[in-house]
C-alpha cells in the first residue's frame, strides 16, 4: 500500500532554499510555488514549507537519507565547498552506518548513511 515518502521541511526564504538544494546540493525543483518547494535528486524528494518566523535555533527538523556510495558523495560535497556540521563528519556509528550530516539555511538537518 504504502509506496513512498516526502518530508516536509520548514524554510524561511523559499529562494535561499532552492538555491541551496539545486545549487549546493545538486536537487532538481519539481515545484516552486512561492511559499512551497518540491525538489528532487534521484529517488530522493523533499517538500519545504515557507514559515517566517522560524527560529533557526529552535528548529528541529530533520531528515536521514540513504545512499549507497557514501564516500563519493561526501567527497562531492567537500569540492563543492558545502559546510558539514561541525558534529557531523564523516564517520562508521555503532548502529552499523556510515555517516554524515549538515544544516541547510534554515538548520534543518541532513543526515546521510550508508549501511557498513
């Protein structure tokens, strides 16, 4: 029954947003609509709602993507001068994953793993 799943991610500027996911991150847009935006990168898609008066430090939004070559997407990102949060690098975690996670504009968190 169930088929896929679409988070939805709080955003502050919609063109701060698409830029960082399309720019930066290499996402398709399947959708702006002004105060919301669809993008997409291979089978992974993301919905974002505008919400203004979000506090960055009191955002908690996040989400964990799987990949399966995670050292060259880490790598693609470093040459692409995309920041890794601070806690995040690159890493094998106990759970049995590979690992890495940054904030996007708006301190959403991107996780992704890969399984070891």
């Amino acid at each position: 029954m169930l088929t896929d799943i679409h988070p939805k991610l709080p955003m502050r500027n919609p063109a701060l947003t698409k830029a960082y996911y399309i720019e930066k991150l290499g996402f398709t847009e399947l959708g702006d609509y002004g105060n919301y935006l669809m993008v997409r990168k291979e089978k992974v898609e993301i919905h974002f709602f505008e919400f203004k008066g979000l506090d960055p430090k009191e955002n908690y939004g996040q989400i964990y993507i799987r990949t399966d070559a995670i050292d060259e997407l880490y790598r693609e990102l470093l040459n692409s001068n995309v920041a890794i949060h601070p806690n995040g690098p690159i890493g094998d975690k106990p759970w049995g994953q590979r690992e890495f996670s940054l904030l996007d504009p708006d301190n959403n968190l991107l996780t992704f793993g890969q399984n070891q």
